[in-house]
C-alpha cells in the first residue's frame, strides 16, 4: 500500500514576515508546534552551510524522544512565496521514524498569506512498522494540523500558544471525565447492578412499581450510556456543557423530593451533582474558540477526497 505524505494547509491573516518568523525562530517555533518540546540551533560552519538543529519531543512518562534536523534550503521566488526545505531524523529506537524530509512554503494571498507543509519519512521495524504507522501517520497529521491552527490563532487574535494548548488539553480531560460519569453510573447501578436505591428514587417520582420500576431505570441508564458516547464523538462540547448546566440541578432537586435524607449520606448527590456543576460551568468556559485540526485543508488541491 502506498503511503500518502502528510499534507497540511492553513490561511493565516497575516503578513508573509510575521509567519515567517514565528515558524523559522526556534524559540516561537517551539511555542507552537505540538511535535516538538525544545528545539536548539547549532552554529554554522558558514553563512551558506545548511542550518542544523537538536530537537526533544516529551512523550509522556519522563520519556523524551531526541534527534537532529538541518534547513536544507530557503528561497524567495518572483510571486513572492517562500519555501524552506527540511531533513530530519533520530537514531533514537523508540521512535517509529527513522528519517524524512519535508517544506514549508509561504504563499502570499489578498488578505494574508496561504501556509502550508508537505512531508514524509522512512519507518523503521519493517512490517510491524509499516502497520503501527497506520495508526501514528494520522496522529501525525492531526498534531501538525491542530499546530498550524495554534499558529494562525496567535497570529491572528494574539492568543499564547501555551494558553491555547492548556484550554484544549483542560477541555478534552473534562471532557474525558463525563464520558466516564455517565458511562459508569448508566452501566453499572442502572444495568448491571439495578441497585435497589436507583429503583426507589425512580419510583417515589412516578407511579411505576415493581418490575416496570426495574425495565425504566435500565432505560435510563442506556440513555446514560448514550449522552456518554456524544461527550467523545460530539465536537461542539459546550452545547453539551450547556444542557448539563441546567440539568444537573433538577437531578439534585429530584433525589432530594424523593428522598429528603439523601441529603446526609456520605458521597450524595447534592456534593456529586453540585460538583459536576460547577465542572460544567468550567468546561463552558474553556471550550470557547478552541484550537482545531479541522481548521486546515489535508489534501493537495486536485488529490481525491
């Protein structure tokens, strides 16, 4: 199977100068570039000797993934566009990439400028390289699209790179956490366990009784499992924030008429409901005008969809 190069593409409003340097700076470049922790110039043997460069990309766990890179040429061409080409690699075995090349080009536009990367690299491990890449090559992609769209927030709305990603990342382990709540309380007192208390609190709102009462609370909670599934596959969150604000108050005043005494039980739902609440309020906050990989084109114009 051939592989396709990663290909990301972004209009900046901005001046080609301004991209220019945010990108070429290493201390701006890695601000912005989710690929990349630190990235360190090396001196030049001379003025027209390739730049080289060290670069560290954290993984997670204390483990950091190290290797070397060189601008292997940039030129001005007569319309005005830039391009800068780069061959990177690390000998490091934990990284799946062994070596690649790619550019970034600069393309002046009417209202800013058109900034787009094409790049690929060789894998290592053979054929169970080839497949892990089926799953890193998108991820891949997605980091470096996501990136350019932290970029062209920066440069257009003046936001900081750092808050940018500190929101995104706050909003998905938010996001994380409710998939978990109501994925957990939908399966396992509802379904599994038809825990006697869920049955009652259900009754003493209705008039079901009995096995009825039983059948509706197992409803409840696979439309529990159901609202949890939208919390990983349902992009605009805050809609989501937005119901949740207004229904987790009425949950509380529910179990406090049905069962006035909940109130005192250790872990009940006034502390639960209340601090899911204000989780609510938070992630409502954060999810506005997040950075997103969707933002940026993934194809080359005339490449099949």
């Amino acid at each position: 199977m051939k592989r396709e190069p990663i290909y990301v593409e972004i209009p900046i409003e901005a001046g080609i100068d301004e991209v220019w340097e945010k990108t070429q700076d290493p201390r701006l470049h890695e601000q912005w570039d989710l690929r990349f922790s630190s990235i360190t110039y090396l001196p030049k043997e001379s003025e027209d000797s390739p730049q080289s460069f060290l670069y560290e990309t954290n993984i997670g766990c204390g483990l950091k993934v190290a290797g070397w890179g060189k601008s292997i040429g940039s030129h001005d061409k007569k319309d005005g566009s830039k391009t800068s080409s780069l061959h990177f690699g690390t000998d490091q075995k934990i990284s799946p990439i062994s070596e690649g090349k790619g550019y970034w080009r600069y393309i002046p536009k009417e209202n800013g400028i058109t900034f787009l990367t094409q790049y690929d690299y060789e894998i290592r491990y053979g054929v169970f390289g080839r497949f892990l890449d089926l799953f890193f090559r998108p991820v891949m992609g997605w980091a470096t699209a996501l990136s350019f769209d932290v970029l062209k927030r920066w440069v257009e709305k003046g936001e900081a790179p750092r808050t940018q990603y500190v929101r995104f990342f706050s909003t998905a382990l938010i996001s994380v956490l409710f998939f978990f709540v109501w994925f957990y309380q939908g399966l396992g007192p509802k379904l599994i366990a038809k825990h006697p208390e869920e049955v009652s609190l259900f009754s003493s709102l209705s008039s079901i009784e009995g096995a009825a009462a039983v059948k509706a609370v197992g409803i409840i909670g696979l439309l529990e499992i159901l609202f949890a599934g939208l919390w990983i596959l349902y992009r605009k969150k805050r809609h989501l924030h937005v119901l949740q604000i207004f229904v987790f108050p009425i949950l509380t005043a529910s179990a406090l008429v049905a069962s006035p005494s909940i109130a005192t039980h250790p872990f009940n739902p006034v502390t639960f409901n209340l601090s899911l609440w204000v989780l609510s309020i938070i992630g409502f906050l954060l999810a506005k005008d997040l950075p997103t990989a969707t933002s940026c084109k993934r194809t080359r114009k005339g490449d099949s969809q």
